[in-house]
C-alpha cells in the first residue's frame, strides 16, 4: 500500500472521521476521551452502542472535543478487521498485508487490517493463533484518528476504507474453512423445512410458494422456475429475508426436483444476485375477516405477469389524506370507523406503567410488514413538516434539516442551505428512531401476565430492517411522501406561473426551497427604460461584444437565471467565445452570476473522456445547481460528448449513483454555459448553442485600461440589489403584458426562443439569436467546405449525373485546396465514394445531393433547394460500357 495519504499526525481529526464515517456507512459508535469503551453514563456503566446509529454531525462534535470513537465490524460497516497485536511474530504474513488492502496502525504499532466483509466471516474470534484476533459482526475496533489511552499515540491510517481488499482466499480457507455438505434427511413429505420460522409470516408464505413452486417443477422447467423464484426472493432481502436460509431451502427444493446440487447453486446465485438490486416493496389491502388482530391483510408483489388486486401503502395514505399533494403533507390520521380491534386501536403498556395508543410519536412493532410500514411513513411525515416549518421560520439549527426527494433518492439540506447531500442511512435511522417516534416490540409472556387488563406489555426497541428500508422505499417512490425539490436558491426566482418568491420556504411547485437573503417586491419596479438602462449601458458597457445579436444573448442568459422555470421546455448552452485570452468571458460570467444568484459561480471540470464526463454531470446535478459552468474548454480538438448533447436536449437525466446501485432521475433546470478561445464544436453540440462573441481591439486585452467600472466585480456586488432589481422589472413587466411570445426559433428549443425572443423585444432590446447561422458556420467548417464543393460540382455539372469518380476529377482539377478540406483520401475513390454515401439527400448550402443507380453504377446529382427547374435528369446521359470501369472505380459503386 502507498504511504500514509492523509498525514495523520497533526491532521484534521474531524475531517478523518468524516471520511471513515461515509466508507463504514455511518456504522460508528462514540467511545471516552483517549479510551477504548464506549461513552460511560456512571462509574461502570457504559452507553449502549450495539442498534444505536450516530449521525455525522455529532460524531463530528464528538470527535472534535478530543474524544475518540469506534467502528462496528462486520454486516453493519461491510468490514472486518484482522487484529494483529504481535507483528514480530509474522513478519511475512504483515508485509504482505500491508500491500494488500488498507490498514491502521495503533497506538502500540499492532496492525488492524480492514477487508470486505465477507458471508463465512460470520462470528468474532479471539486467539485464533498467538495474538491474532479478528472482528466481525457484533464487534468494533477504534477507528482511525483516535488517541491510545496509554500511549497518547494516534492510531494511523494508512490507505482508505473505502479500498479495503477482500478476504483472501487462503486466509479464508485457514481461519474459516468450509463445513463438508451434510445429507439431506428426507420424510414422506418430502424434504423438511425449517429455515423460516422466526421471520415474519408473509415472508414465510413467499418463501414456502417458491419452495413448493421450484419442487414441483417439471423437467425442463426447472432452472427458469428456480431462477425466477431466487429473483423474486432476492428483492424481498431488504424486509429480512437471509440469503444462506432461502439458498438452502431452494437448492433443496431444486434437488428433490432433479438438479444436482452445484446446478442449483449456480442457478440460485444467478437470479437472487439480480433480484437484491431491484428491491420490491409490500402492498397491502384493507380487509375485515382475514385478520380480526390487526385489520391488515399484505400481499407480496410477484414478478412481473401476477394480476394484483389491492391498493398500494402510497394510495390507502393518500386516500386518508385526500389526495395527493406537493408540499410536506398534512399527519395521517390512523382512525378507521369499519376497523375493531386494530393495532391503532390497541392500548399498550411500558415497564414503567405508561400506557398509550399507536399514534404518530409511538410505534409498535405488529409484525405486519406492511402495517409496521405505514407506521413509519406517517411518522417521518409528521416530523418532516415540523422540520419545514421550523426552518422556515429561521431555526438553521433544527437537526436532522427537512428531508426531501430528489429524483428518486432522499437528499438533505447542508446546515447553510446551500445544496443537498444524500442522506444516509444513518441519519435517516436518526429521525425515524427517536425524532419521528419512539418505537416498541411486544414484551415477552411473562411481562403479559404483569401487563394491566386490556394492554399488551411492550418493550423499548429501534425499528427494524424492514421497517426503515421499506419507510425509505415508500417515501422516495411512493405516490405521496417526501417533497420532491429541484435546487436552493438564495435570491428570488420567478415560477411557473410567473409568481415571484417572496419569504424563506418550500415552494412546492416546481419544487424550490428559497432562503431569503432580501427582499423582493414587485410593488415599486423600474421602468423598461431604466432597467434596460442598468443592464446595457452600466453592467455590460465595457465588454467588447463582436455585435448586437452577442449583447443581445447576453441579456437572455442572464434573465434566464431569474426565469428558468418558467420554460417548462430545455435550454440551450451559451457559448462565450473570444479569439484571445485575457477578454473577459469568465468575468461576464461571473458577473451575471453575481447579479442572479448574490455569489460567484464555481465553474465545473471538463474531460476528454465522454465517461467521465456523464459521471461528473450526474453528481453536480444531484446537488441542484442553477448553473452549470464549464470554464475554459479546451482549444486543440472538436468539443464533442454524447453526453452533454443528451443533457442539453433532455428534460430529465437518468443515471446510476456513482458507487451504488441507486439510478436517479434528476430534472434538468439549470442554466448551461461555457467559456473558450475560437472554440470548435462537433455539429451534434453546435445546433444546442447560443454563441456571445467578445472581440477585444488591442493584442494584449488584459491590458486594457480606463474602464466605467473598475473594477467591474466589486462593483457588480455593491449594485447586486439594483441591478437583480433591473431584471426583475424587466421580467415582470412583461409578464404583466400578457407575455408576448416571439417569432424567432432554435430547433430543439422552440419555447426558449419564442419565450426569451417575445422578452426581448418587449424589452427594445435586438440582435437575440441574429448569429446562429454566421456561428453554425464557424463552428462547423466541415459542412461549409461541403457547401462549397456542392455548390461547384452543381454549376459544372447543371442537371447531369455524374459518378463518385468524376466528382473527384472536377474538384480536384477546379479548386485543389477545397478537395484537400473535404475529402479525406485524394486517392481513393472507394473511400470518397464512402464520404458521398454519407451525405445523399442532405443539403449543404443551397444544394441538396441526390443519388440513384443504374446499371449497377452509383450515380450523384445536384438539386438546389427550392428550385424544381434545377433536378437532375430522369434518364441519365450514361455509356453503356460505363459499368466496365476499373476495379477501383468499381469499389465506389456500391455507396
């Protein structure tokens, strides 16, 4: 491994948990100040750690005071940990380790080596040889950057958590070796099951209709039934399905049926290893017969091609509520007229003699998946609306911050409301476990037997697995849950109905959360003149545009960040161009950046690598930007990425978390723009850009003197209210003229340019999109050559046909230094009978290229655009030994 990257020795400590913290997916406990035990509450006893979850900012706090803190091992974390405390006595075994996977050294110089966690490393061992221990499940180990108690040494880390190696196969093999295959005992009904008794009884139903479905299967059914059972399994292993139980009991199934055992397991590991990421969640139906105790009847969701006949836990809420709707909603109410003797009806007890009911803050455990479900829906629901409105009111320091759904995937507020995180799971189990509610599990008999008349006796619990993965399904894909949001925004933004955001809150629709920095009011606006007046002559006066249409294009990529939701449709990327560094185009743009948003935008990295690039869209898009900046683009090659093409056409971007199996689906509403020196565009990106051209009159631009603002930053953010004021008038002067639309259009984007080109025009303000066919030229030399070579072979050739080969002959012979631009090989009339085949039926300049065969001959002609006078000949003027050319000449025929 590399030497110790973060340089712990005087590092930031907070800044190392952090890190640890997000790769053991929050699986942490808080240990004593340079000590190795959990936090003492008294003189002996200490703080339970074991079902307790610690968010990261009071790990942060906790750490940041000088305590240390532990991480758990094994399913929690997904890590063990090999604690060598004697490394003299295996030297060969230490250095081996320590170049191959991430490891800590104590403060004592003993070795903890972190590995994944693997399914055989299923118990801790103490002494498995002369002190060599290791830690798994129900184990911790204190993690990296704490302090040894003794030694007042740092307990270093040396590579990242997050890298941790697997186990080795040998090591394995050695400390936890495979137990030989047992027989199966077999009675008169087959073989015996008894893997499921514990888990809850509808997760035994599907399990027990998979065994007998798999058991029974005919011959040549047997491993697609078998793979189509451990699919379906394999998405219920959230709720608490264990995977060693279902493969035993399906594989056993599979060989009473006739498989052999190493088949079955094959088969098995296939269909439940697709089916675990792609969770299924539990419906369930009202029912007044089935279930007197409870009131509730779940039904599985089976795979595809199974009819279902009940409503969903989103639709029965929302029903309860009255519909659906976008702002934090309203509690559920539990109550239920036709229901007796429900759960919500039941009175309960606690040890210490409080009795209650199931209501929003306390939760009981029934043992009804779906039940339990909905009763953690309801109570982070309940919770996330008070935390709406506490933050709403001003309270920034209302923790866990308000919960939200961002394209599939639950996203918090940071503490300055400035973008969003993921939530992990972590610090969802904080609020569903303690800040929603408190939850309980039925006591045991003999605590019944004390209970009062009428109670059930519970005990203090957390929720269970299937409870918080099935909550976190419901409210990220269910009907009615969390708030979806699109961004945070600082400054005011107009919606979609025109209405401009006044006070600090949710706006549901489109789903913005404001923070309010000052106010806006539409009551004493500036007129058209004076605005255009602030924008023209003050904040761009300076900026040495190549024309109208460039100032222009300016005004609308700066109005756009006020307006952007109005747009219902995509937007296209502003390219701000110049020949020269040193012009100005990042200070335009973070100029209007200022203006719009009150702060500097960050410009975003820009790869060569198309991968790359869809990564780094993907993760600032979960952030919600409203704007998206790439500064600089570079100068030797064509900008070209399918990615970004897609992005900037596409209402939403679809995809995959990096480093999770989670796909979002994040709306696209920010405003896209680019900065470079006579940038080259690949035809696919140059029709998605509005260009502003800057063309400075000196050689050296950074050099220029004299200027009406100086400097023009400092300024802009000493006028930010004035002139934010100037586009806000602008705007909604005319919105109050009815919004009149232009006639100007952009393919891709025909409401950007009828919406901004009615704007501007309003506005008195001309040139918006003048350049589109001057930049598509210089953006796309490719296709200008091509429009030139049309252009000749048509005045040579008029209404004649002529083929690939005699094209060639005539523009190498009239123009030599055109044939070199647009045909890739002069000699090889194959490969420029290819280029033409590419190009019949489109239309370059006035030109469009025809093509048609006879006798076997490819032939081209030449029609100009809306002139039928100008179409080439039905019956070409052709020699019948024509089809006899050279073999080389042959090759072009069939393009």
């Amino acid at each position: 491994m590399a030497a110790n990257p973060h340089n712990l020795k005087g590092a930031d400590r907070e800044r190392i948990a952090a890190e640890c913290y997000a790769a053991s997916k929050g699986a942490v406990l808080l240990l004593g100040a340079k000590g190795k035990k959990p936090v003492e509450i008294r003189p002996g006893v200490y703080k339970k750690w074991k079902g307790v979850s610690v968010c990261l900012d009071a790990l942060l706090k906790h750490v940041g005071v000088g305590n240390n803190y532990g991480i758990k091992c094994g399913t929690c974390s997904g890590l063990d940990v090999l604690d060598i405390d004697a490394p003299q006595l295996y030297p060969e075994m230490v250095q081996r380790l320590k170049d191959l996977t991430t490891y800590t050294l104590t403060g004592r110089g003993h070795f903890h080596f972190w590995f994944k966690h693997h399914e055989r490393v299923n118990k801790n061992h103490v002494g498995l040889e002369a002190k060599i221990d290791i830690r798994a499940t129900n184990a911790y180990v204190v993690a990296p950057g704490s302090i040894h108690p003794d030694t007042g040494n740092m307990y270093e880390l040396h590579g990242s958590l997050a890298d941790a190696a697997a186990w080795p196969a040998d090591l394995l093999e050695r400390y936890f070796p495979l137990k030989p295959d047992l027989p199966v005992k077999k009675n008169e009904n087959g073989y015996k099951i008894q893997f499921w008794k514990n888990i809850d009884r509808y997760l035994s139903a599907a399990l027990t209709k998979a065994y007998e479905n798999v058991r029974n299967a005919p011959e040549g059914t047997r491993n697609h039934t078998l793979n189509i059972e451990s699919y379906g399994l394999g998405g219920l292993a959230h709720l608490g399905l264990d995977r060693r139980d279902v493969e035993e009991a399906l594989v056993q199934a599979a060989m009473e049926a006739g498989l052999s055992e190493s088949e079955a397991r094959n088969t098995f590991h296939s269909g439940w290893g697709k089916g675990i990421v792609a969770p299924r969640t539990i419906e369930y139906k009202q029912t007044y017969g089935n279930d007197s105790s409870l009131g509730w009847d779940s039904t599985i969701n089976y795979p595809d091609g199974i009819t279902r006949h009940h409503e969903s836990i989103e639709s029965s809420i929302a029903s309860s509520q009255g519909g659906n709707q976008a702002q934090p909603l309203e509690p559920v109410n539990t109550s239920h007229p036709t229901l007796t003797d429900s759960p919500k009806e039941k009175r309960y007890c606690t040890s210490d003699g409080e009795e209650f009911t199931l209501s929003e803050k306390r939760c009981v455990h029934t043992e009804n998946i779906a039940f339990d479900v909905y009763q953690g829906v309801r109570s982070v629901l309940a919770y996330n609306k008070k935390a709406l409105a506490a933050v709403s009111k001003g309270d920034k320091y209302y923790e866990p911050a308000p919960l939200f759904n961002r394209g599939g995937v639950m996203v918090h507020m940071t503490p300055d409301r400035s973008k969003f995180h993921i939530t992990p799971r972590a610090l969802y189990d904080t609020v569903l476990d303690g800040k929603a509610a408190k939850w309980y599990s039925i006591a045991d008999k003999n605590t019944q037997q004390k209970a009062p008349e009428g109670c059930l006796a519970v005990k203090k619990s957390i929720p269970r697995n299937y409870v918080s993965q099935g909550t976190i399904a419901n409210l990220v894909e269910g009907s009615v849950g969390l708030p979806n949001i699109t961004r945070i925004v600082k400054s005011p933004v107009f919606l979609q109905d025109g209405t401009l955001t006044g006070e600090t809150g949710f706006y549901p629709n489109p789903g913005i959360w404001y923070e309010a920095h000052q106010k806006f009011t539409v009551k004493d606006l500036m007129s058209v003149e004076e605005a255009r007046h602030w924008l023209l002559n003050e904040l761009l006066v300076d900026f040495p545009f190549a024309g109208q249409s460039d100032r222009a294009n300016t005004i609308v990529m700066l109005l756009l960040i006020f307006m952007r939701d109005m747009i219902t449709g995509e937007t296209p990327l502003f390219a701000v161009e110049a020949p020269t560094p040193g012009t100005g185009k990042s200070l335009l743009v973070e100029c209007c950046s200022i203006v719009a948003t009150g702060e500097k935008v960050a410009p975003c990295a820009f790869s060569n690598d198309d991968a790359e690039i869809k990564k780094y869209l993907t993760a600032i898009l979960v952030e919600g930007p409203r704007i998206m900046f790439f500064d600089n683009l570079p100068v030797n090659r064509v900008i070209d990425s399918p990615s970004l093409a897609k992005a900037l056409t596409s209402a939403t971007w679809n995809d995959r978390i990096l480093g999770s199996s989670i796909t979002v689906t994040l709306p696209n509403t920010c405003v896209w723009i680019a900065t470079g020196n006579n940038l080259r565009w690949s035809l696919e990106i140059a029709r998605r850009i509005v260009r502003i051209r800057m063309v400075p009159s000196v050689e050296m631009p950074w050099t220029r003197e004299k200027f009406k603002h100086d400097p023009l930053q400092q300024w802009v953010q000493a006028n930010q209210s004035k002139l934010a004021y100037a586009c806000i008038s602008i705007i909604q002067r005319w919105i109050e003229a009815g919004k009149p639309l232009s006639e100007k259009r952009l393919g891709s984007f025909e409401e950007f340019a009828a919406v901004m080109g009615g704007l501007l025009e309003f506005a008195g303000i001309k040139g918006f999109l003048d350049n589109a066919n001057d930049f598509m030229d210089q953006a796309n030399p490719e296709a200008a050559n091509w429009g030139r070579a049309f252009a000749l072979w048509a005045e040579n050739i008029g209404t004649d046909w002529r083929t690939a080969k005699e094209l060639l002959t005539l523009l190498q012979k009239e123009d030599p230094d055109l044939a070199g631009e647009v045909v890739y090989r002069p000699d090889s009339v194959k490969s420029f009978g290819k280029q033409l085949g590419t190009r019949v039926d489109r239309v370059h300049g006035n030109y469009q290229l025809v093509a048609r065969t006879v006798n076997g001959n490819r032939l081209y002609g030449f029609q100009e655009v809306n002139n039928t006078n100008s179409i080439p000949k039905e019956e070409p003027d052709i020699d019948p030994g024509v089809d006899k050319q050279e073999e080389d000449d042959k090759d072009e025929l069939l393009f």
